[in-house]
C-alpha cells in the first residue's frame, strides 16, 4: 500500500544515474577503513606488470642476488633508525623496515626488528592505492612520504608510526618502501602511547590514516606542526619523523642501484617471486601436517581497570594443504575499556609466532600467512569495531601469539621433519613502566622503559628456557641501559634487571626467569608512572606437557615516604627488593598496597617507589622428572628456594653444603606420585565434579563457556543495568553492547549505600546523644 504523499519510485534514466552517481563520488562524507582491504591478508593477484616481468623468464640465480642484496638494505636502513631514532623504542630495536610489491605485499623485511609488521603494513599501501594514487587532491609522485599509525588502517597498535614511500619509473610504481617505528608518546589520554585509561577511541592520541607529510621529496611543515601540537614531545615526534626519512631514502637509494643494474622487469619479478615462493612453500608445509582439530583458550584477568576475566578461543584445523584459525567463542568489545584489537592487530602477532617460532627459515613476507583463513565475528575484543577504544590492543594481540606458538608443538609432534624447536610459552605481558611528566631539562616528554624487552622465553624438550632474554614480538631487541636513561628522565631505576628467586615456569626444563624493577622520582614537579600489564590474578601463561606456567604478579607500591631521604640518613636501607620491601615494611612513614597491572597515570611525588617483575617462561615437562643436580644447582645459586626444591620438585639435600641426600629424593618423589595417583580420579567422573554449567555467579565473565560451535553459539557476558551487573547469554549479535560503569562512581555509590545504612541504624541514638 501507498502511504498518503508518497509516490512510487521512478526507474532513473541513465543521465539521471549518472548525475546521483557524480554527486555521490563528489559528496563522500568520510572514508574509514576499507573493510574489504582490513579483512585480508592474502597476497594480491599478479599485477599485468608482474604478469609480463615473470612471463619473459626468471632467473632464480639472479633472483637470490637481488634478495641479499635487499635484505642488506634494509638491515643498513634498520641500523640507521636504531642508531639515530629518539624514542627509546628506536633505541632499543623496536622497529622494522621493508621493501613491498607495487600492489603492498611486504616482499621482504629486514633480519632484524619486529616481524609482525609483515602481516599488517599492506593495509595502508592499498589503502593508498586504492584512494589516494588517483585522486587529484591527493596523488602518489616520485619523493612523496606517507605517514601513517592507526592500527584501524593497519597496525600492530598506535604507537607505532611508519613513514611509506614510492620507488617509481616512468611514472610508474613498481616498489614501496618503508620504515616503522615504535615511537611510544602519541597524544593520547596518558602519556606514553598505550593508555590503559582510554575509554572511546578519542582517548587513543593520533589516529594517523595513511596521509602524504612529504611531498616531491619536501616535509610539509603545516602537517607536521599539527603532529607536533597534537602530542607531548614534540622533538621527538619530529627527529623521529626525519630519521625514518633518511633511513627509507637510504634503502631506495641502495635499491635505485639494484634496478640500475638488472633493470625494471627483472627487479619487479623478484620481488613477486619472493611472495609467490613463499605461498607455496607455506601451503607445502601445511600439508606434511596431521589433520585435526587443535585448541587453546586463554583468559586475561582485568580491563586494567577492574577484575574480569575475558576468554580469547583459538581453534585451529588442518585439512591437506589448508589451515583455518577460529576465533569465535573469543569474549566481546568492551566499549569503554581500552583492550580491544582489531583483528589485524592479533594477526600481526600470529605472523610473529609463525615467523620466529613455526617457520624461522622463511623469508619475511606478508604470504607465510597469505593461505591461512582466519574465521572472527566482529565485535570482539581480538576483533574489535571501529568505534571501540583500541590502546590496550596487544592485550588480545599478544593472546594471539600464544595460542599459535602452543597449537604448533601439538600439530607437528609427530611430523618427521621439524623446522624449529618446540618452545614452551613466551611470556606474553608488556611488564614495565611507562612515564610521562616534566624532566630535569624542563622539557615535557611520555614514553616507557625497555624493561618490557626482557620477556623470558619457554623451555624446551632438551634445556631449560633462557632468562629474561627478548620480547615475543622482536628477538634482537635490547632492554636499555638506565643510566642512558637518567641523562634524559628524572627518575632512578634503584633495582634494575634483578632476578627474582622463585620466578620460573617448572618442569623438567623450567621456563625463563623474571627479573625485578624498582622505580623512585626525584626532582621534578611533574611526574608519573603508569603500567599496562594484565595477569596479577590470572596466570597469562601456560606450561607445557606437565610443566607449570609462570605465576601472577601484582604491583607493589610505597607511597607517602621519600626512600632519597632515608637512604641519605642510613645508607643501610638501600637493600631493596619487592619480597623485602613488602614483608619487612622498612619505611616507617610509607603506605604500603599491591594493585592489579593496570595503574592508570598515577602522579609520583619524590621518592615513592613502584615495583613490578618481569613474568617467567613455561616449564616444559614433569617437575618429577627434572635432575635432582639442576635443582640443587638452581637453589645454590639462590634461583629457587628450599621450599620449591623440596615441595614442587621433591628433591631432598642439606640447605648448608647442598649436598643431594639420593635415598630421601627417591622417595620424596616416589611418594609425590603415589599421592597424585591418590587423587587421581577417571576424567568423567572429574568433568562430573569440575565442570559446571556456568561460571560463578559473582565472577565478571566474557566468552563462551565450553567450546563454541554449531549448535553452542552462545557467549557469555556481564552487562550493567540500573540495577547492576546482570549475566546474559546469547549469540555475539544478540548481546547488548558491554560498558562497564565508572569504578569512582561504583564506590561513591557503595559508601553513600553504607552511610544510608548507618544513618538509619544509629541516627535515632545519635540524634538522643546531640
């Protein structure tokens, strides 16, 4: 029926289809994301030119010259930024360069930085490509630079900055370019680049999509005084801007040279070459796979806000020559929590662990993943949309990592042939400090310790795990020197880089040791410190093959005392340690607390001292089963105690001469398992026991519970109503969007409550005795 004043619609003429079209290309209000571009990661079809370059032959010999030859560019350009880049990220070799197809498919990235920026830096170059190269306003020349940051557009996360350039003839682009930076101070709601207090995407700082700041080869300057305003170290954003620069230039002029000498078509098949080698070879070694069905769930335990516990499920099939990761079952977007990642985010990360850990000795390329489907609903927090706050994404990100580093030593156990070592666990948390505030040169900056870069690795079948040794994400990169530091922040890092007995993933190979980080202002009138960490309540790691994952840790705090002053009058009380600290309580005036890893910006007065600890490596193996002379060795050195040696490992000897008592071991650990088989039970009548239909009832729970598939959809979730938290169960599209209420008003609402109460329990008598 026809409403009153309503006409049919008119079938338009093709001029008038025309004219609707015109003004729809003309009026575009807003390009975001390309769906289409984000939700990819396969390699592009062969371009007409690449069709021709590689229809008139290659020459493999040839094309392995041409590869070193890149790869020594691009370490040349990685060396420049790491020697001259101002942020302590460029410092310590935060960072990546690479070379890429004219399409964007990163053909090559340099030996050293992070690899998982082979997985995400096609993203803006398509994006370039697909609006900006022929737009008029716009345009791709010989010597323009593309900066760029938002991980929404592709990204690992914000802090990250990359500068893209062209390597054009005849008008032509045949290659791109570029060099990334973990630049850390973004302008977003806390100093430093990774807010965990951003609650909508505003909060962020710069959401930088692919825009031209160099043109024919000239830094535009209106652009970037606008960057420089828009964040709290303005030298750093602009040294750091013009070492990307020189570095990308210094690649394209090495390359320059390259295609000089081999010529354009040759040049162009190599680059195609190297991706298209790679797909293949992936797909190879997919095949000699066992086919199955692999899982792992893991849970993060806080929004660095407040307590939850949120599930990010992986599952992975393989079948012949194809793989499948499902991620659904994985926990919803926290809309006004800063954890959400979008999905390119969490699969840099899965790059991260193919790359280092699955297929070390392949190149570094978007194909090692290009035949791998990733099945995600969007609106999760591994796959967050676009209007969820995104600073706290390599919470998911790293998540990520983890379930495809533990799923491959269960997929190629039995394969004759190994390309790597089985490792236990990564430690997968971002443990260290980031501060922000004015120094003792007057100069406001934000960014974060390397700390962070000391991630203790697994353990593996034949040897324990390596302390304290690289980040996950970058196994060249170095954990700084605080003295290099002190120069430029006013602050002293009083326990650096110190082992914590105890701190260890066991097994029969144990897991990389943590070290301890203490950490005292002095002398400004503006300082914090902030970390970003989850796993205080939760273990974030898991062992392997019956070895423990690495325990939880808490910050510890002393606030309200200046440790410079007590140690300037008893020199005695700088004997610092998180145990001491915390159990001997040695500074009279000071308020001792722990807290959760999320520590939002929390203003330092002079001498109040934050501490923190790496985390630890899984175990590897049964404890049992771990040589009693390693555990005695382990205790000597002070690495575990006596009460881990004889209780985890059962392993009896004299705590003086650390001599091994051989008859007590035996049968400490003879009678450990005969305990466990007294416990034991079959694994029905442990799932009758163990597993419940739901979580507990006052447990703030995000994901499925039980493994999701057809016929399960259902996920799980704490939503908050005017009457509080309420649990719902429903398929992801059906649940209401998740927003967790403001903790200062959830306490000002429990203490208003009490006072209510009170008043009317007592005000009678008080109003008697008044």
């Amino acid at each position: 029926m026809t409403a009153v004043n309503e006409r049919p619609a008119a079938t338009l003429t093709n001029e008038e289809q025309q004219w609707v079209d015109k003004f729809m290309d003309e009026t575009t209000l807003f390009l975001g994301p390309d769906p289409e571009i984000m939700r990819s990661h396969s390699i592009s079809e062969r371009t007409a030119h690449e069709e021709v370059a590689i229809a008139a032959g290659v020459d493999r010999l040839q094309v392995e010259r041409i590869r070193k030859r890149i790869a020594g560019a691009l370490d040349e350009g990685y060396e420049m930024c790491e020697a001259q880049g101002a942020a302590p990220g460029a410092k310590w070799g935060d960072l990546t360069t690479a070379i890429y197809t004219a399409a964007g498919d990163v053909s090559y990235l340099s030996c050293h930085g992070v690899i998982a920026f082979s997985a995400i830096l096609h993203h803006p170059i398509r994006y370039i490509m697909k609006y900006w190269k022929d737009d008029p306003t716009v345009g791709v020349n010989e010597g323009d630079g593309f900066i760029h940051n938002d991980a929404r557009y592709g990204n690992v996360h914000n802090t990250d900055q990359s500068m893209i350039m062209p390597i054009m003839r005849d008008g032509s682009i045949v290659a791109w370019v570029a060099a990334t930076i973990h630049e850390g101070e973004n302008g977003a709601c806390e100093p430093g680049g990774m807010p965990s207090g951003s609650e909508t995407p505003f909060d962020d700082g710069l959401r930088m999509s692919p825009f031209k700041i160099v043109e024919r080869g000239e830094l535009r300057r209106d652009l970037l005084t606008f960057l420089q305003h828009s964040v709290r170290d303005p030298k750093l954003q602009l040294a750091d801007l013009k070492v990307k620069i020189t570095a990308v230039r210094k690649i394209m002029e090495r390359i320059d040279k390259v295609i000089d000498e081999v010529g354009v078509d040759t040049f162009v098949a190599a680059l195609r070459t190297t991706v298209e080698d790679v797909d293949a070879e992936v797909r190879r070694r997919i095949a000699e796979l066992p086919d199955g069905t692999y899982r792992f769930d893991q849970f993060m335990d806080s929004t660095l806000k407040e307590n939850i516990l949120i599930k990010i499920a992986c599952k992975i099939t393989v079948k012949g020559d194809t793989m499948t990761v499902d991620l659904r079952g994985t926990g919803p977007e926290i809309m006004n929590r800063a954890i959400n990642s979008p999905l390119c985010s969490v699969k840099s990360m899965m790059m991260q662990a193919i790359l280092a850990f699955w297929w070390p000795d392949l190149p570094r390329c978007t194909a090692a993943m290009s035949c791998i489907e990733i099945v995600s609903d969007e609106g999760t927090w591994a796959d967050a949309s676009y209007d969820a706050p995104m600073g706290q994404s390599l919470q998911a990100s790293f998540r990520g990592f983890s379930a495809m580093q533990a799923l491959y030593s269960r997929m190629s156990f039995s394969t004759p042939h190994k390309y790597s070592n089985v490792v236990a666990n990564w430690f997968n948390q971002i443990n260290t400090f980031l501060w922000g505030g004015i120094t003792q040169h007057g100069d406001m900056v934000g960014n974060l310790c390397a700390d962070l870069n000391g991630m203790p690795g697994g353990a593996k079948p034949f040897r324990d795990g390596e302390d304290a040794v690289s980040p996950l994400f970058c196994a060249m990169a170095d954990t700084a020197e605080q003295e290099v530091m002190e120069e430029e922040v006013p602050f002293m890092q009083l326990v650096s880089k110190r082992l914590v007995r105890d701190n260890m993933g066991f097994g029969k190979f144990t897991g990389g040791m943590g070290y301890e980080m203490i950490v005292a202002a002095e002398g400004t009138p503006e300082w914090g410190f902030m970390t970003v960490t989850s796993g205080a309540k939760f273990s974030s790691i898991y062992g392997m093959y019956g070895g423990y994952g690495c325990g939880t840790y808490p910050l510890a705090m002393v606030k309200g005392t200046n440790v410079y002053e007590h140690f300037r009058q008893d020199n005695k009380k700088f004997d610092l340690s998180i145990e001491k600290v915390m159990n001997e309580q040695p500074f009279p005036d000071g308020r001792y607390s722990t807290y959760h890893m999320g520590l939002q910006f929390d203003r330092a007065k002079d001498g109040e001292l934050y501490m923190i600890s790496q985390g630890a490596g899984g175990g590897y193996g049964d404890p049992l089963e771990r040589s009693p002379e390693s555990v005695i060795r382990d205790a000597e050195l002070g690495r575990i105690s006596q009460k881990v040696a004889e209780d985890i490992f059962a392993v009896r000897y004299d705590p003086a001469t650390f001599r091994i008592d051989a008859s007590g071991t035996e049968q400490a650990r003879a009678g450990a398992r005969l305990a466990r088989l007294q416990r034991g039970k079959p694994f029905a009548e442990f799932c009758a026991e163990f597993v419940t239909p739901e979580p507990p009832k006052d447990l703030a729970y995000y994901g499925s519970w039980g493994t999701w598939e057809a016929g399960n959809e259902d996920i799980t979730a704490t939503v908050y109503t005017i009457d509080g938290p309420e649990r719902v169960k429903a398929p992801l599209a059906e649940l209401p969007l998740v927003v967790v209420p403001d903790r200062r008003e959830v306490k000002i609402a429990k203490l208003e409550s009490r006072i209510a109460e009170l008043e009317a329990r007592y005000g009678e008598t008080v109003s008697k005795l008044t």
